[in-house]
C-alpha cells in the first residue's frame, strides 16, 4: 500500500495527469495526506512566508488543484487541522510499513527510512541528499539527518540556518560529532545555540511537536533518540485514523474487479 504526500503529487501532477494516476493506482492507496494551514506559523510567522498564493502561474494552477483534490478526489484524504502533509504521513509511517509517495527530503529524518517513491514509483534515496551535504556536514547527516536539517535550517520552508560558516561551522560540527558520540547531545548544542535551536527543532521535526506537549522534555527525548518511539504518537494516530476519509476508489475498482 501506498501513503501519500499530497502536496507532492500536487506539484508532480500539476499538469493534467492526475486523474489518470488516480485511476490506476487509487486502489492501492491507504492514506492521501492534505495540508492545513501549519501550526508552526504560531511560533514563527516567517516559516513558508514566500509561499504566497497567487504569486506566480504555477503556485495558482497547484492551489487550484488542491482544491479540486479536496472537493472531487476518492482518494482516503486526511486533514488535520494545525498539521502539514509531512506530519500527518511521519506519525502514519511510524504505524505502518506503507511507501511514501513523495520527493520531500525531510522524511529522512525518520530512523530507518533510506528512500521514498516518487509519483511513478521510483525509488528517492537518501543517499542521493546526503552526496549533496559538504564534506564536513556529511558524516553529522548521515548520522542524524534531522540534527543536520535543525543546523542548516530550509530554504523551502524560509527556517534560518543556525550553523556557523567556514571554520567556525566545521569546529561546531566536529565538537557535536563528540558530544553525539558521549551521549551530551542536548547541552552542547544549548550551549552552542541556545534558543535558536530549540526554535528549528519545532519548526523541522515532525510529527509536529505540539502532540508532545505533555512531555516537558520533548526535546531531551529527541536527543536520547526516543522522540520518534510510537508509543508517544498512539493520540495523534487515533486522531489520524478517525479524520480519514474512506477510499471510494478502492471499493469501485474492488466492485468493477467482482
């Protein structure tokens, strides 16, 4: 089964093939993952603010197509409300062993995911990203590729870089390297960056943080590698699970197959 990143196919598919896809593949899709207006905008108005609707032809005709994906599609669409595609479809992962249908390299900061599929079901790698990283930022990514996107920040979503530049980046890199490798992960980069990296780390990890408010320690349990246990996600699961929408598709093509 297939779970996927609509905002993805949407750029993917923009261009008038999408109800062929959906035809053919429909029926093998579990979840469609829908965008909300992001929660993370709370705690950092700037996050995506480039990202203007109507602003050029092709950011309308993806818009568009989002909305008539939302109103006609029978596709299992989910939405949650605060959360993004990403999120939705991270916590739904942790559940289930479906592909991700999407080129979005930020899935890689999930433990154990080394690639996803793109729309025609070819294989997106995580090494493919991680031959892109510098030579001294390459081993921090391959070893906690979230800590490497907290560091570098995101263009695409307009998350500030906290990472120094030359010498004092690689100096930075190295000294976490150790602190990774002792176990004192979480105060060497408090001590580092101070607010700044709690700020990224809300803003980069997904599921979004918010689900782990009940935790004081959210960020400590990140550190630790504990974040991403499924235990911490049953909540936001039941509330994935009880926001999805049937997929009609699925019961035609089982009808038609009959």
């Amino acid at each position: 089964m297939y779970a996927l990143d609509m905002g993805y196919v949407s750029f993917k598919l923009a261009f008038g093939n999408y109800d062929v896809w959906e035809a053919r593949h429909g029926k093998e899709v579990s979840i469609a993952a829908q965008d909300s207006k992001p929660a993370r905008k709370e705690i950092f108005p700037d996050y995506k603010a480039q990202r203007v609707y109507g602003q050029t032809e092709v950011i309308q005709i993806v818009s568009d197509l989002r909305k008539y994906i939302a109103e006609e599609s029978t596709l299992p669409l989910c939405k949650i409300e605060g959360s993004e595609a990403d999120d939705i479809l991270a916590c739904w992962k942790l559940f289930n062993n479906d592909g991700i249908v999407t080129q979005d390299k930020d899935y890689f900061q999930l433990p154990g995911l080394d690639y996803t599929l793109t729309h025609e079901f070819k294989i997106y790698e995580k090494q493919t990203v991680l031959d892109k990283c510098s030579n001294f930022t390459y081993p921090l990514a391959k070893q906690n590729f979230a800590l490497y996107q907290m560091l570098m920040g995101c263009t695409a979503d307009n998350v500030p870089r906290v990472l120094g530049y030359g010498k004092e980046g690689r100096e930075q890199v190295a000294d976490l390297l150790k602190a990774m490798e002792h176990g004192s992960l979480e105060s060497a980069l408090v001590s580092m960056f101070e607010d700044k990296i709690l700020l990224n780390a809300k803003l980069i990890l997904f599921p979004y943080f918010i689900y782990m408010n009940r935790y004081e320690d959210w960020f400590s349990l990140w550190c630790e590698g504990k974040y991403y246990d499924s235990n911490n996600w049953t909540d936001y699961y039941k509330l994935i699970t009880h926001n999805l929408k049937p997929n009609t598709t699925q019961a035609q093509m089982s009808l038609w197959d009959f």
